[in-house]
C-alpha cells in the first residue's frame, strides 16, 4: 500500500512538472508576439478577462461532476475541484489523452472505477463539442460570414452532435467501448436529467468564455458580445478536433484571428486578441490547478478497479 501510494503521487507530481514545462514552452514559443498582446491590451480587461476565464472553467467543472454523479459516483465539491483541474493540466502534453488518463486515475483515489471515471470524461468531453458548436451555429452565421465560410463543417456538424447527447445514444455508445476494451458495462448511465444539467452548466461555461473574449476584443477597440462568444466556440472546438498541437495551440489562435476580423480591422489586433485570450487561459488553468493542490487530501485512499463508489448516486 506504502509503494502504491508513493507511485501515486510521484505520477502526480510528474504530471504537473511535464505539464507545467510545456505550458511554459506554449508560452515562451512566441514571447515577443505574446508580450507585445498583452502590454498592449488595458489590464482592467485582461483582469475582467481573467476572472470570466476562471469563471468559465468553473463551470465546466460542475458539469463534469454532475455527470460523475450521474454515472453513479458523487464527488465532494472539493475532491471534484482536485480531480478535474490538476487532470487538466495534462491538456498541454502532446498525446491528447493525458488529461483523461490522469482524471481516472485522480478520481480513482476517491472510489471511482476507472471505466466509470473514463466515461464521465469522454462524455464532458462530447457534452463540451456538442454545445461549442451549438453556439458557433447560433451566432457566427449573422455577424461573421468569413468564418462561416472557412469553418462550415463544424456547424453542420452541431446538429448531429446534440442529437448524440441523448441518454440512450450515450449509453449504447459507452457500454459498446467497453466491451471492445473488454471491461464490464456501465451499471448505470447518465439519463436525461444529468445530461440537462451538464448541458445547462457547459453553456453557462461558453457565456463567460464568451464573455472573456469581448472584455478582450473592447480592450483592443472592438464590439460584439455575440461575435466574441461564437468566435471562441469555434476557435476552442477546431482546436479539440483538429489534433496538431496540445491545447489546441496554433489552431485556436488562427480561428480567433479569422472569426474576429470584422470587428477588428486594425492591423494585427485579432492576433492580439487570440495571444492575449492564450494567455490568459493558461494563467487561469494554472490558478484553478494551484487552488485544487492546496485543496488535496493529505492521506488519499487507494482502492480497487472494480470498487464501488461512497454515497449514494445522484440524479
């Protein structure tokens, strides 16, 4: 138990080390371009943005917990703050799957079977993508033809991923990987009121990302709530889907740039923003990832793969 334990956390800290050396070198990759975004923009923004960016991942974090719950294995508000962000920071290894990798072995530690663990993931994750296009639909096509244009895939793609969303799809989606992996199906899966809450807390989630992206577009000279929500829902799931760099480094930042050119005519101001937003997003996971360390149990339980979860299931 000693040695497991004492892996536990060495895995833990080598996460964070890993993780925290490429966020920095994501930063530092373009430092000139990055400073002169941030300098540039007025810092009552970036600290509004910053705080609509906190919000945000909040948000998303809720959700992922509500469908936890709804999966069987209910977390504590402050195990789940633990879980989730210090497991975001495995966003930033290339590789793509280190962040959900690491949230089932974190949610492990507090009951939570790892195929139970693993599909709360993967269905944060659809829930997210789902929802971003959603959003992308409802408000690029009046106010950023330009993008409509370059990114239309992903808007026909919203319709199918919200129909996916259904409890029933999910459920047969989910116990159907597992049974390829060759582990045992859910015994119970998300139903609809779990799904509608997830939902509803993720949307919120888009709203203060959104919101975080006009505070920067005013503090460049710009306007447009709706454009600036759309834009960073467009930006943030091409990033997700087109896998070329962790976080979606370099794809996130040329959709910005594209979707916030109408009302950022001046040279070089939407590269400003994308940088900025980059930025502070990060500063953002790094700050929620350092409240969840200083949150952590001293004395973590480890259990089995096939243990059963504490408390009794929500929904």
């Amino acid at each position: 138990m000693i040695s497991r334990l004492r892996a536990s956390r060495l895995a833990r800290v080598a996460l964070v080390v890993v993780a925290l050396g490429f966020c920095g070198y994501g930063l530092f990759s373009r430092w000139d371009d990055t400073r002169r975004a941030v300098t540039e923009l007025s810092w009552p923004y970036v600290g509004a943005a910053l705080l609509a960016g906190v919000l945000g991942l909040g948000a998303w974090m809720l959700a992922w917990r509500r469908l936890l719950g709804g999966l069987g294995s209910p977390l504590p508000l402050r195990a789940a703050v633990r879980v989730y962000f210090v497991s975001q920071l495995g966003k930033y290894i290339p590789g793509s799957v280190w962040a959900l990798v690491a949230q089932m072995e974190l949610a492990k530690e507090h009951h939570v079977p790892r195929e139970r663990g693993a599909s709360a993931g993967v269905l944060s994750m659809a829930t997210t993508i789902a929802t971003g296009c959603a959003v992308a639909t409802v408000t690029l096509p009046f106010t950023s033809p330009d993008a409509t244009r370059r990114y239309w895939w992903l808007l026909v793609l919203a319709p199918i991923f919200l129909a996916l969303l259904h409890p029933r799809v999910l459920a047969f989606a989910l116990n159907r990987a597992l049974r390829l992996a060759r582990r045992q199906p859910l015994a119970r899966t998300a139903g609809l009121g779990t799904m509608a809450v997830s939902v509803a807390w993720t949307a919120l989630g888009w709203l203060l990302f959104g919101a975080h992206t006009w505070l920067l577009v005013r503090a460049a000279g710009g306007q447009g709530f709706f454009l600036a929500t759309g834009a960073y829902a467009l930006a943030f799931t091409a990033g997700f889907i087109i896998v070329i760099a962790p976080g979606g480094v370099g794809v996130r930042e040329a959709a910005l740039t594209v979707t916030l050119g109408p009302v950022l005519p001046a040279a070089g101001a939407p590269l400003v923003v994308a940088l900025a937003s980059r930025v502070v997003l990060t500063v953002a996971d790094l700050a929620w990832a350092g409240a969840a360390v200083l949150l952590g149990t001293r004395h973590p339980v480890l259990v089995d793969d096939d243990a059963e979860p504490v408390g009794h299931p929500a929904d």
